[in-house]
C-alpha cells in the first residue's frame, strides 16, 4: 500500500512504483506443520536480486529458526506438507511437463 500522502497517480503502475514495491519484504501466510507441531512462513525482500527466507516458528510463535532458501525454489506458492517435512517445488526446470519438489527438512544445530 502506498501512503495516501505520497500517492502519484502518473507513476501508479510505472516501473518505478513496481521497483519501489517489490523491493519492500513480503511476508506468505502462516503454514501450520501439524507432523512437527511447527509453523512456517516465507518472507521475501528485494527487487531484481530477490532472496526468500523461511522462518520457522514453535507453537506458540516464537521464531526458532530462519534459513535463506536457494534461489531455485518457489516461495509460497510451491509447497506442500507431508510426514516426510516440507516439500518445495523446484522453478527454473528445463522440461516444461515435469513438476520437481525437494524435501526441506528441519536440522537442529546447537
């Protein structure tokens, strides 16, 4: 959302509107592990050179871990949950009739 304040109607849609947007941290809902009692989210912060991290939350919400997920992973919209862990869907695949998903899954480090 842009400030009523700083609105430009000329410049609505522009690139750098867009520019101005994008490089702003994005937070996906929150995705309940109900195998591992944990949640996740995804938050994305940048323009061009975009990076996506997957903080990782206990039950009551209080982050226990964050990691930078390869940039060869969708964020938010390529998941799903199994026993297994997490699996996240792969982008930038040559074949177009392949789908390929990479378990995450949780290390503890001490």
């Amino acid at each position: 959302m842009v400030p009523k304040s700083n609105l430009n109607i000329a410049t609505i849609g522009s690139d750098d509107d867009l520019t101005e947007y994008l490089d702003k941290p994005h937070y996906g809902e929150l995705i309940f592990d109900k195998y591992r009692n944990i949640y996740y989210r995804f938050i994305s912060v940048g323009d061009k050179n975009r990076v996506t991290n997957l903080i990782i939350c206990d039950n009551n919400l209080k982050k226990i871990g964050e990691t930078t997920l390869p940039t060869d992973y969708m964020s938010g919209a390529g998941f799903f949950l199994a026993k297994e862990g997490l699996f996240l869907r792969k982008c930038n695949i040559k074949d177009e009739n392949k789908i390929v998903y990479t378990l995450f899954k949780l290390i503890k480090t001490t």
